[in-house]
C-alpha cells in the first residue's frame, strides 16, 4: 500500500487504543483529528 499523499483523506481503519478498545476513524467522521504512533515502539528493533 502506498503511503497517503499530505492533505489527502485517510483510509477508513480501525485499530485498539491504549485501553484495548476498538476505536475506527470514522468514530470522528467531521471532526479534525491528529493520529499519532510510534512506529516499532514496542517491536523488536
């Protein structure tokens, strides 16, 4: 998959919070969102 270019939509995903509940983007559908990861932080580096 190709990385989304700056300003485009992002696809619809749907992914557990530090609580472990699913949260999906659409959750937030008309607001503005921030997504924020830590790519590797808790894999074998």
């Amino acid at each position: 998959m190709a990385l989304p270019n700056m300003g485009s939509q992002a696809p619809a995903f749907t992914l557990p919070n530090q609580d472990g509940k699913d949260v999906s983007l659409s959750d937030y559908a008309g607001q503005n969102v921030l997504i924020w990861f830590y790519p590797r932080a808790f894999g074998n580096n």
